[in-house]
C-alpha cells in the first residue's frame, strides 16, 4: 500500500490502527546492462509484495543515493554523504512527527547503509517510543542462503539484480571473471575496470531462480516487519 | 522516456543526440481529498506526454519538498529549505557532470519555488555552458487561461488537481469558500482554517474540462523544451 | 522606532508593553538607475512610517539576499539560498527567545520570499505560542491597486521604486519595453537582456503618484501590524 | 561613500579606478547605557570618516554577530559561529567576484574577530590577486594609546564606546567597579554579574577627550586603508 | 614515523622522497573492558610497525567517529555523520593540497566506513593525480584468516580487540553468547541487550594468538602501503 | 588520568565521584624548528600534570584546528571555522549528555579561540546546569608573568613552546627579529615574511626557565579546574 494512494484522510485512519511505514532508499546509478534505477525498483518490489501481506504503508522512495565512484558512468547522479544524511534525517523526523513511530528502511543500496544506519540510531535515541529497522534484501541470510541454493554468486549488476522489473534490455550470456577494484578507487579507475559495469558471475538466471530468490527476500521483509510490530 | 527505463549504455547513446533533460519536483503534502503525492503525479504525466513529443529523458523526481504548513495533516512529510537545496544542488550539478547541459526543472509544488530557481542559477552562473529552465505547469498562462476558460477558479487541492491520476477517493461535490490564510500562519493554524485542505472552488470539473486543461499544460511544457534546445 | 535607538533597559520595558518586532529584509542588487539598496531602503521607510503609528520596533535589516541573477551587474551581493536560511533561523529564533512572539516580516526582495516564508512557519510551529506576519509592500492589494490606480506598469528597477530615498542619480524619461527573460536565466543572459537594468515601463512617476503609492504601502503595513496584534 | 548611495553604474565607474571597499562587521547586543548597535555605529561612523579621506566604499554592514553571552539581555540577538561564518564567506566572495580585490573588514565586536580572520585568509588563499585587511578600531595601538593618554580604562559598554552617536539616554555619573566573570561562562552568569552590561569604569568622558579618541581611530583606519593600496 | 615527530622542514624533505601518509580514524567508545579508545589504539598500534617497514608517516588521527548506538555507555561520544564527513574532507583535502597525494586511510570503527569511503573517493574523484587507499585491519582477509586459524570468533570488544596497549582492566574468563541485536537498535536497546558491551566470543586469547594477529595485521598493512605506491 | 586509560566502567565510577573533564583543542601547524603537533603536546602535558593533582579526566584532544595562515608550510592542516565548530559541538554536547557537566577546554592554538568560546556559551546556556571553562596556558597572567620574570618575549614558535616534548629537531641560537605581518594575510604572504616560521625572539631558553614556566602554567590550570568545581 503505498502512501501516494492514499489522502490525509486516509493516513489519518491508518495510524489509527498501525504505525509502521517503509521508506526505500537507493541510487540512481549504473547497474550494467540493468536499469539505472534498479536499486530502487527492486527493494520497492520486494516491499509492496511483503506490505500487501502485513498491511503496511510504503512512502515515497528516496531515488538519489550516495554513488561517487560510479559517476564516470552516464545516468549515475551521487550526493554527498553531508546532502544524504540531512534528506534522510529530515524524511524520518517527519514520519516520527506524523505518528509513524515504528519505520522499516529498507535500503537498496550500499554505499547509503552506514549514513542510514547512523541517523536513524540518532533519531531513535533522540525519541524514545520509536523503533527504527534497517533491512537490505540482498544482505539478508536467507537471501544469500537462496543465492548459494542455486549455485550462483551475488554480485552488483549480476543476474542477483536481473529480475523483470530491473530488465531494460538483453543482457550477455556467459559469466564475468569478478574484477579486484580497491574500494577507494577513483571513478576513473572503477569505469577503466569494471568496463559494462557488472561485478562478475553470471547475467542472467532461470525465473524458476528468481522466482525463488524473490520470494525469500518477501519472506525476510515480512519477518522484520512483524518483528518491528512486536 | 524515463531515466529508469534505460542503462548506462542507453544514456550514454542518448547523450550522443540530445543533451536535455527534465527533473521533476514536488511535495509529499496533503491535497485534501486527492493523493499526497499530487505534486509528483502531476507533472510527472505532464512530463512523460511532453517528453514523449519531444523524445526528452526525465531523471527520477524527488518526492519530498518544503511543505511546513501542512505538517499537521497525517501524511506530509516537510524538509528543511536548506537540507531542500543541498538535494537539489548535488543532483543538478551530478547532472550537469553527466553531460545534461540543457535541464528543465519542472516543479509542483510552490513551496519548492524559490529555492529552486536560486540554485538553478547559481549552477548555471557557475557552468557557463548550461541552460536550466524551470517550469511550473499551473502557474503558465496557457495553463491558467486553459482554467479561465472553463471558467473555474484555480486553488491548492481543488478540482485543478484533480485528475485521472491523482484521484484516490470521491472527492464532494459544490464548491468550498476559499479560506482566508495568513501566507506564514503555523501549521496548527492552516489545519484549523482549512479543514479538509483544499483551498476552495470546486472539487471537480468534467472530463472534458480535465483533458483541455492537460492539454494546455503538455502544450507549454513541449514550448519550454523547444525553447531550451533553441 | 528602531532597536538601535534603544539600550537593553528600553527593549525590557518596550517587552512588558508589546511582543511585536518587525524584520526588514532586502538585498545589495542593482536597481538600474536606483540606489543598490533599494530594497532595503524603501521597506525600511515604510516600516518607519507604520511603526511610528503603531509604536512598535523595527530591528536592524538584514542588507543581502538571494539575487543569483544580478552578480554580472557590479554592487550586486549575493548569498547562497542555504546562509540566507541560516541567517534568518538564527536571527528569528533569537528575538522569539527575546521574547518577541509576534514577528513581522517585511521582504524587499522577490528572491528571499520563498525562504523566508518556510522558516517563518518552521519556527513558529516549533514555538506554538508566537505568530509569524509577512509582508511584502510591492505585492499588496492596496499596493497593487495604487499603482494600477496610477496606470503605471509595476516592474522591477522602474518608477515604482523610485522614491526620494532610493534615487541617487538621474532618471532617464520615457518607457522601456520589459525584456523577455526566462525567470533561471544565468546571470550573464541576464545582463545581455535586460541592459541598464529596469525591467520596463516608466522610469519615474510625478511626486503626487508616489505619495499616494508610499501611503497605500503604509496603510498595508499598518493593516498588518493591527492584525497581528489582534 | 556608501554603497548604496550609488547604482550599479557608479560602481562599474568606482572600480575602474579603485578596487577597495570596506565591509563592517559588528553586533546587536547590550551595551548598558548605550545603543544596542554600538558595535556598528561606531565602525560605521570611523569608516565613513576615513574613507571620506580615502575615496574608498563602504559596503552595507552585517548587524548581528557572535554574542551568545548577552542573549539574556533584552534586544540582543546572536547567530552561532557557523551561520555568521556562512555569511561572511558568501558576502566577501561576492565582493571579490564584483572585482573589489583589496577588502579592509572593519569589525566591531570581538566575538566575531576568530571566524572572521579565519574566513578572510581562506578567501584569500584561494585567490591570489586578493588582499584582504582586517581592521578593529579599539584594539588599535594607536587608539589604546589616546584612550591611556586620557586615562581612561577600555572597557565593553563604558566610557571608550559612549559617542554622540552611540548614546541612546543618559548613562551614570561616576565609575563601575570591573566585574571578573569567567569567559565562557553561561548567559546567565553575564547577566547575573554584569548587572548593567559595562564592564567597568567611567561611563562617560569629555567631549574633547571623545574627539582625540574617535580622531585616532579614524586616522588608524586611514592607515590601514593606505597600506592595502600599497 | 609520526608527522607530530616532525617539524614542518621534516615534512619538506619526507615530501620529496614519497607523498603517501596514513591517517587513522576509530572512536571514542565503549569496548566492555577494554579501552575506550581501542578503536585508535589497535589501529595506530599496527600502523606504526607497517609504516616502519615502509618508512610512511602518520597523520594525527581523529579520535572520535559515529557511534550513536554507544552513546548510553560512560565514556562514549559519539558525532553525527555531517560532521564525520566535514572533518574527514578538509582534513584529507588538506594533506592533499600539501602533497601528499597519496593517502591511505585506516579506519578502526565500523560506524565510520560508510562515510569514510564516500568522501574519499569524491576527493580522489575531485583531484585525478591522486590515489587514495582504504584499510581497515579487522575485516582484511589475512587477518580474518589468522582468527580463524586460531579458532576464535571476531567480535566487537572480545579478544580479537584485546592487546596489549588496549587493555586497560582485567577481563573475564570464558565465553559470553552472542546477543542479538537489531543494526539499528536505539542506544538504550543496545545497553540493556549487550550488558558489558563485548559482542560474545572468549575475552581473551593467549598471547602467541595475538602476536600472530596482530604480525597479519601489519603485514596487511605493509601490502596495502606498498599496492598505494605502485 | 586520560579517559582512553579507563573502559566504561572506569568511567562510571569516575561520575559517581566527579562531573568535571579535560578536553585539549590545538592544530597541526607549523612551529618552525618544533613539532608540528607543539599545540596539541603542549597544553597535553600541562594537563596532565594539572588533571594528577587535582584527579580530573581528559578527553582524547583534537589535534586538527583553523590555521589557513599556515598552509603553505608542510604539514600544515587546517579545517574551516564551520568544520571546527561543528565538531567541538559535537564533542561537547556528546560530554554534556555523558553526565559531564563541568567542562574545561584546554586550547593551545589562537586560532580556534573565537569559535571555542562562541560554542561552550551557546551549549551551556543550552543546559543551564553545566559550566564551561575556558584555558589558554600561554595567554594565563600567571604564565605570561613567568615569561616576564625571565625577560624573554612570548611569540608563536619561539623559546615559549621550546619544551623536552615539543622539541623534534635542533633550533638555532640567537635572537629573530620578529616580522610585522598582516593579521589576515595570506599563506603565502605568511610564508614569504615568516620564513622558518618563528615569530621572533629567541629559539630556546635554559631548562630551569623552562621548568618555572611550565610550573606557572600547570599552577594555573589547577586553579582553573579548582574553581570549575566550586
């Protein structure tokens, strides 16, 4: 259920009976032969498949993250930690203020989780009756557990970020030798050696795997929003 | 066509024909009887016809602005000014590092305006080979005389926004008094004098009233965007 | 009556007669043939002017603002749209902790408007027992009609700001015809149209015009401070 | 020479043949008998003294600064070191931008004295064709020693500030004991030890003593302004 | 070799025979009964015996980082992550304008790394003629290799924290059970879940074990100074 | 007793006996023939003399201040006024929150002192039941009169901070004439009139001086921290 279907009216009713929300983070960067947008289209798949589920709203995602070493590659645009941390702090505070006093962020991105993870501590211990959670799909146990089940290794822009809703054109067949790259390098360095952009392994996996490793990250989410709720 | 349905390949091919795009600004604020996310839903479908015309890419809009009057109605979420601009600042400067040298902001939200257009020039005084332009599809005089014709006064939340898209719930019929709000009353004041949130007139008009009306703002978008390439 | 006319002993005793202040904020920006500091000095003649009658404060002005689009005409200041919020937060929240829980203020210039009017909100739904007035003399109804009452065009840099007191060399006469600028033109396009810096119409008025201009200016501001009072 | 008692011509004339101007900085805080803005009357006042000498431009001035230990006393307003930081770069880049290359800040409150100095050869450093001067007209050698030549102790708020432009009412005969407060005590202990807000001594001189002591001051700015023409 | 060993013609000389300099980064806070500083110690401990090898200097390192989950244990204080990353940029940009240009950071706290990266490599991005490394010895292969030979598991404030020069009390006998605690549990979560602060695992290991530890470390370290240089 | 020697519940107990803590600001600057680090060793030593006697902690020091005159001397690293600030709040309110309520910042370095000064206020008047004190050793009476008693002049990098501990390398005999210098100019104008870096006067006094102007300033800090507690 997503916040934007909704009026004041209906918000007003929503808090009347719960008061968790999912706000999605992510970035809008290159993500090989994937969509520029996939660290956004796929946690907010995964939630609105696990909110339908536990009835809980999903605000606005926030589309822009923290990217700087890919902005040598076109569509990639990254903020600034200082610029992330204080949209993030003022989205939150502001769901805190509207009643919504248990937020599940549900971060598809990296290179946004130690900044998230940091404000929402900070929000949390500035208003005691909240309780922030953190989930991010691809990290999560039983996501990983589903990756090795089908034998294949997880990395950015492999066929662990393939789905459907993140396909926006063919992809290659065959596997890519994983790069090393300092995780420091430049943008330069990172375009010179990454080339289209995956991490390595495999493009693409069988719908029968996606399949199965989507509904275990469905499952994982679910499980956090129930325990946010307990 | 949408940032998010292309990869880095796409962009980097579009780059090599055009060097426009279109940025999208809004609210997550209540609308009265319409979605909190009119703001968005609006231009954004403004914006896919217009740049459907015109073959422009539109980047991912972001959903959050300065909306500190409607904090008090459940559902709207207000960012500072300051943490507003330094959003928008990194994005457009990302997106002039990327190569978009002619970008139109296409703003919903009043609340955004003046911060917006500030840094829009700021950018452009500093990157001399850049055009930014901004648009407001409500504010245009295509779009307002589009409204003068039908004969209906334009107000916040009444039957201006109410679209196909932005609707979310039966909205009344008749017209509402437009309230008389002082321009900085507190929040608790604008939810006491405003009631519902819209700012008065009608609630809706007809169809066709709606399709001429979108029209006029497609219309004058498509202007903007040529105006930019000239 | 000014703040600086008076010690701390005087403020303390203003304090236990009357909460209101009056903030006049401006800009360094070039006025054509105009005084630099046209909007600060017209604002603060008719704050003068109101004040006198209402017997209340008027705190030192704050001569910067936002006017990104004029730094390519020499005099022209500008401040960044985040110190321009800064400033004004400190300042605001600063005289509330006075004690001055009814503030009014009175903005010379266009560019700090959308600013100033979301801080004002913001520190006053974080102070619910003060109450936040803004006004801007040149777009007031009674303004507006004055001038229309005059059958003088109103633009920036033209005979509607040219009083006695911002005057500081001669006037051409006759009209200019109001450039067209697109409103995020960069500072440089807006030098190349706009020339001497008027944006048309008639460069000044008789005597007669502006007396009865600077009046409806007055009696608007007065009609302000009485409300807020109220 | 005031800024703004000159349009954006004047100025384009003036730096054809100058390149320097005079920023004052000071503060709106108690000063016991005297004008809560004595911090820029009376740099104000020297500057338009010496630069009347020197041809030089005086931009408006910056009226609130750094003065947390006052705020408990009606009518002072401090803004934190960051904001007035803030505001100081934008405005002393802006001059530099507009080709004022040769800067003399001429400050009056010594709060403000560190972030200033800071920010001055920051700007400095990163454009080499600039000169910037820093210029407190109380702490100058020559000014201490007309105050000694009178014998007369310096203190905040007493005789040493007291000007026909400064008083704002009658101050009282005879001499204040210096109070010892800690320096970074709390507003609260300023208030509680300071009493009237001087810091001890005399509360007024004589006429002509006034007159040796401002002369001095003015031809210690004159100075100044000629070494940064050098 | 520490740079606080040196004075400025030291540095002369050192810069121009190498530009690389190692700035560590950690915490001040809690570790059950080690140090409160042990995020420094260890890390600083390690580079002084790899940059003995390689004949690099050390920067002075910054010894508090973003902890906010710490913050209800004596001793911990924690800073936002704004601020985190202001410090971080002028500091690293500051040793880059002085040559240095390339900088190996090596971060002892887990919260800071999100961060720390980000604003390395906008730097590097920023600067093209430089390279900046990151190292953080805990969760380097070799090292996590060296804990697994020694059977032990990794967590924060357990043996693999407890050194020498860490160690500032006498720490328990046995093994303490892992609790679990949600990432972004509240300050006042943490400390009524995790009791004396260590993470589980044995509180010590004999000091053979830790000797070939921290021996791994160093050698990590020396690789990666030596992967900078080439 | 340095807090990085005691684990939290070192600490808190230390709070079950006493609220008052250390914190010791400087830079790392250039001090010609001496450490770059001198201000931070110096006021270090100082206080642990002071802080033995009188059983007081002390916080890990901030080794990194504003010193923009200083950077065109190797090693030189300086952080923007706002930097600074904003980490020394940090710091600060995370001590207040900790339960340390009486604060003596120990700075060894001029230019942090405004902005220093400015935040203790604005905190302390934030929590009305804190104090903060404020030490500068080499600017305490009883320190300069120590200085005075040996007839040696007091300037940056001379004889006064020739300590066994800030002393890395041989220094010169004789007396340097001390340079006039603009208080605001820049690095390299610094460089230009500075040379080695001293300010003047003599390089190095005899240990016995040495060790009574140490003993004035340990002497005076005891004090300081003596009358916090009152």
């Amino acid at each position: 259920m997503l916040l934007e279907d909704l009026n004041w009216m209906g918000v007003e009713a929503y808090l009347k009976r719960d008061d968790r929300i999912v706000l999605v983070t992510g970035a809008c960067e290159q993500h090989g032969y994937l969509s520029l947008l996939a660290d956004i289209r796929a946690p907010m798949a995964i939630a609105q498949a696990a909110c339908e589920k536990e009835g809980v709203l999903i605000a606005p995602p926030l589309p822009y993250g923290v990217s700087p070493y890919f902005v040598t590659y076109p569509g990639t645009v990254s903020v600034r930690p200082e610029t992330f941390a204080a949209m993030v702090r003022d989205v939150i505070e502001g769901l805190v203020a509207q009643g919504f006093h248990r937020i599940l962020v549900s971060n598809g991105h990296g290179g946004n989780a130690g900044i998230l993870s940091a404000v929402l501590i900070e929000v949390s211990n500035a208003h005691p009756d909240t309780q922030m959670g953190f989930f991010e799909w691809w990290r999560h146990p039983k996501v990983i557990a589903a990756g090795e089940a089908a034998g294949l290794p997880l990395h950015h822009a492999n066929w662990s970020e393939n789905f459907t809703f993140t396909r926006v054109a063919d992809v290659p067949d065959g596997d890519k030798a994983p790069p090393d790259i300092p995780r420091t390098a430049s943008a330069a360095t990172y375009r010179a050696l990454l080339g289209d952009g995956s991490f390595g392994g495999p493009y693409h996996a069988s719908d029968d795997v996606m399949a199965r490793y989507f509904a275990a990250a469905v499952d994982a989410m679910v499980e956090e929003l129930q325990r946010l709720k307990a």
